[in-house]
C-alpha cells in the first residue's frame, strides 16, 4: 500500500467531516470539495519536478524555479467535475481532458459514456480527479483508459475512499498514486461507501429527488 497516501492534516479532517454532514447544502459541498482539491493537490504535488529559470528582480539578475513538467487534469464525469475550478487554480497551464462514466444501479460496473481524450496523450504527469473511490471500478476503468492514451505518470485525487475500492485500485495499477482526504470503513449491499457522504454528484449539483433514496 505504499501508493496511498491519506491525508492526516487537520484541515482535511476537519473540512472532510463538514462535507460528510448530511446538513451541509449543495453550495457548501461545492466549496468544501473545492478547499479539499486545494488541499489534497498541494500534497499530491509536492514531488513534481522542477527547472531552474533565470530572471529577474526589480533588484538584480537571479535564478528561480518553474514547474518542469506538463499537466493534464481528467476528472470523471459527472462528481470530478466539482474538483477542477480549484484544480486549475492551483494548475494553471494544466490541461482538462474530460471522461463521463456512471455506476450501473444494477451491476455497480462503471459505464462509459463521454470520452474527449485526444489521440495522444502530451502531457508528462496525468491526475484523475474523482471525490468517490467505491469498488474502484470507475477509477481502474478511466485509468486504464488514461494509460491506453499513453500517459505514464498517474496520480488519482480522490477524497473519500473504501477499502476494497483502495484494494482494488492499487492491485490494477500499483504505479498509480492514491492520494485520499479520508479512509472509510466499507462498502454496504448497494456498493455505496459506509459512512461515506452519499451521491457525490447529486450533493453538488443539488439533483438529489426527494423520496428516490
Ligand atoms: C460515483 C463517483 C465515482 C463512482 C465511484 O459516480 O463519482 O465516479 O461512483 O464508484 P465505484 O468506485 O464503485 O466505481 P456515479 O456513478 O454516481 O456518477 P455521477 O458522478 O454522475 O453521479
């Protein structure tokens, strides 16, 4: 397990238990999705490599640093997307390849259904951004998809994760960082996490229809 990484600072803990609360409303949800990407990107960055860049100062000639790597970010379709505002926040000149996959209510397999990933892959570093790691079908499916396109470096961003999601995730691709805000504890009969947050996309686009559940 030693691609997981599952973040211990308190401010994750913190904003993760908010977005958890069944009282927390679809715009506090997005904000709180939106401050955790933050969050988790600064700690699934911090080995990116990095070039030195001569400029200056209004003061004198001097040397710095830029990132030497190119980035491009694929959210899954539709949760994912509340991750990419911040994402490219911190990312500027990152790249965002779009993949749409739902769960199957009956089988819980991913469906693919929207995929804009151009023929190649350029970029040298790839995150999959998607807040639900469930069974891990979904993110074992786009990541290898991520990988037929031929993107070798892959990180998956995600924020609340079950053990057998995690389990299977980093089985099919062991290369693939893990970076979670939070480990919970199982998947119940409906493959949805325990205790989790419920339906990721439908607490952010606020489609959750009274009664459905
Ligand atoms: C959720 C979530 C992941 C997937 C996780 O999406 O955002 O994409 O399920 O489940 P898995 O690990 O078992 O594959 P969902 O199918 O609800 O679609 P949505 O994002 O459009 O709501």
């Amino acid at each position: 397990m030693g691609q997981v990484h599952v973040s211990a600072h308190p401010l994750v803990q913190h904003k993760v238990t908010l977005l958890a609360d069944e009282r927390t409303d679809s715009k506090t949800f997005r904000e709180l999705v939106r401050e955790l990407t933050q969050l988790l990107l600064y700690e699934a960055t911090a080995d990116l490599p990095l070039q030195t860049t001569d400029y200056h100062t209004p003061m004198e000639a001097t040397t710095g640093y830029r990132i030497g790597a190119s980035i491009g970010l694929v959210p899954i379709i539709r949760a994912g997307l509340g991750m990419v505002e911040a994402a490219v926040d911190a990312l500027p000149r990152a790249e965002v390849w779009h993949l749409g996959m739902y769960r199957d209510e009956a089988t819980h397999r991913p469906v693919s259904y929207y995929n804009r990933l151009p023929e190649t892959c350029p970029d040298d570093i790839v995150l999959v951004l998607d807040p639900m790691l469930a069974t891990g079908g979904s993110a074992v499916d786009a990541i290898s998809v991520v990988k037929q396109w031929g993107a070798t470096t892959i990180k998956f961003i995600g924020i609340i994760g079950a053990p057998e999601g995690i389990d299977l995730l980093s089985t099919a691709h062991p290369d693939v960082a893990i970076h979670l805000a939070r480990q919970d504890r199982q998947l119940n009969a409906d493959r949805f996490i325990i205790p989790g947050l419920g339906d990721a996309g439908d607490r952010l686009f606020g489609t959750i229809v009274a009664g459905a559940e």
